[in-house]
C-alpha cells in the first residue's frame, strides 16, 4: 500500500454510537492532520499530530478523540455525536508541518442520524 | 480572522482555453501557498506550490504569487475537460487555511 489509506470509506452512527476512523500514512511522513470537509465551507483543521505530538488542537468539541500512538498512525474516536458533525472526514500527511504540502486519505463520509 | 478567499464559481472555459482562478489571502505572515485539485467525491490533490513571489510553472499549470496585493492564482493552459473539478486554495505559515474552492467545467 502506497500514500494514506483511511478506513472506513462510509460510516453511518446514531447519536448514542461510539466508532473510530483510521488513517494510516506510508510516506514516511512526520506529521498527520485530521480535517473536516461541509458542503460550501472551508477545509476545517482539526487537529494536528507532529512527530506524534499532538500540536494544534482547533477548539474542537470533546466528543471527537484523536489518537495517534506513532507517526504512520493515526485514529479519530468518536461518540455521542450530532448531526451536524455529519462531513467528509479527511486525513491528510506531510514531511513536517509549515513549509510542506499535504497528501489527503480519500476521506470517511460520515453520517450521523 | 486568517482567511483564504476564492471566488466558488462556477468557472466554466472552453477545451483548449486559459482557465484563471484567483485567490486572496488576509494572513501577511503567509508563506506557503498551495493549489489542490478535487474531482467530485475524491480527496483533495496537491496540484501546485508557491513560496516566492513570482510566477511558477509546471507541464500546463502556473502558479503566480504576489505578497504585496496577498493574491495567488492558478492558470491552467490548453484546458481539457479532466481538469473539470473543484479548485481549492490554501496558505498559511505553521498552519494552513483553505478557501471554499472554485468550480471549474471544461466544456469540450
């Protein structure tokens, strides 16, 4: 496997429901972001792990958990979510953080009913 | 607020024209500039960067840069309809902020 591999593709969760997507990166990259993507809106940072560290967290509600136990890996925990949190759900690397470009997952559709 | 902003759209050309899509930015400590390209129901690919003010070229893609006015834009020459997708645009310094993208269709 090549680039950055995120499962699930979809995921469909009640409210009461506790899920967690993955993303796993084989660039060799040192830093991992989460993002949300909404129809009409900007791509919304997450969060941001470097090096494993956790270093931007974008004031983002509680009931989304990251995880990222190395620099390949990285895991959003989710539970008692609201529709509105219905998005793409999107997982990107880079070589560092500032300077570089990103390489995105294809994402997780999420739907929260 | 540190915002990107671009037109949505939608830009349509026809085959074989110049597409120009625009990009101005609010954060003067911007320093990486970024262009992505994202097909309907696929993730974002990174397309073009740009540090220095300026032009830059890659194959039939031109990023051009200009802090003072804080405007990026991208020019896409002989256009084809696979460049048909959503245009996104991002800067920032140790983070990045993406614009809304812009639409574009290439009619054949």
């Amino acid at each position: 496997e090549t680039g950055v591999t995120q499962t699930p593709r979809h995921l469909v969760m009640g409210m009461t429901n506790k899920k967690s997507l993955k993303c796993e990166q084989h660039l060799g990259h040192n830093a991992m972001y989460w993002y949300k993507q909404s129809a009409k809106k900007p791509l919304e940072l997450m969060f941001v792990y470097n090096f494993k560290e956790q270093t931007e967290n974008n004031s983002v509600p509680s009931r989304f958990s990251p995880e990222c136990p190395n620099s390949s890996h990285l895991f959003l925990h989710l539970h008692t979510l609201q529709p509105e949190d219905s998005a793409l759900y999107l997982c990107a690397s880079s070589q560092g953080t500032g300077v570089y470009g990103y390489t995105f997952g294809s994402g997780t559709r999420l739907t929260v009913v | 607020q540190k915002e990107v902003e671009q037109n949505s759209g939608p830009l349509s050309v026809p085959e074989g024209a110049i597409a120009s899509l625009n990009c101005t930015y609010s954060d003067r400590g911007s320093q990486s500039f970024f262009w992505y390209r994202q097909y309907s129901g696929k993730s974002p690919e990174l397309i073009m960067f740009i540090y220095s003010n300026g032009d830059k070229e890659d194959g039939r893609f031109t990023a051009q840069l200009n802090k003072a006015s804080q405007y990026v834009s991208l020019l896409i020459r002989d256009s084809q309809p696979s460049d048909s997708a959503t245009y996104l645009c991002a800067g920032g310094g140790n983070q990045f902020y993406f614009g809304t993208g812009t639409s574009l269709t290439v009619i054949p």
